[in-house]
C-alpha cells in the first residue's frame, strides 16, 4: 500500500502553486514525518503509522470535497478524486488498525 500512498500523497507538492494548493499539499504529506519517526521507533512498519494518517487525512478529505465547488484547475480537480480515492481506502484500513492497537494496548494493561 506505501508503494501507492507514498506517491499519490506526494503529487500534492505540485500543485502547491493552484487555489488552497499548500494547505492540501500539508494535509497530504503532514503524516510522514510523524510516521518517520514512528518507522525507526519500532523499527519497521506497524500499526502506529496509522495514527498520523487519522489525524492529516480526514481534514484532507473534507477540504476536497469543499474545494470540488471552487472552480479549481482541471488537473488539481482530476488529482483530487485519485488523492481522495486513495486516503479514503487507506484510511478505513488505518481505522481499522487504530482500533485493534487501542485493543491490544487495553488487553496488555
């Protein structure tokens, strides 16, 4: 799944230049250098990573959806639908892992 999000997520900085670019460019790559951080900390992927991505990717989502109204470019339009597809798949498997974390995390204490 890394080999597709890291990309999609990562278009964003070209468009940094069009209407709210920036601000959807943050949204989209906020999470990795939390999730950086989280790789060395346990020393691989694990569900930890899920938890940036909770907190960068549901305002990211609704910002595309505020934005789809706007009259943005027709290639940052385009773009939007890939990056919204993409972060609302990777998402529900995200909150699928937060939830099990939280589980196991409660079950060891």
């Amino acid at each position: 799944m890394a080999g597709i999000l890291a990309p999609v997520n990562l278009v964003a900085l070209w468009f940094v230049s069009e209407l709210n670019g920036v601000l959807v460019a943050m949204l989209a790559v906020g999470d990795m250098v939390p999730n950086l951080f989280i790789l060395i900390w346990t020393r691989g992927f694990g569900p930890e990573m899920a938890i940036p991505h909770l907190i960068f990717w549901p305002p990211l989502l609704a910002l595309i959806l505020w934005l789809q109204g706007t009259g943005v470019g027709a290639h940052f339009a385009l773009y939007f639908w890939v990056l919204f597809a993409a972060d609302l798949v990777s998402g529900a498997f995200d909150l699928r892992e937060a939830v099990s974390l939280a589980a196991k995390r409660k079950r060891a204490k």
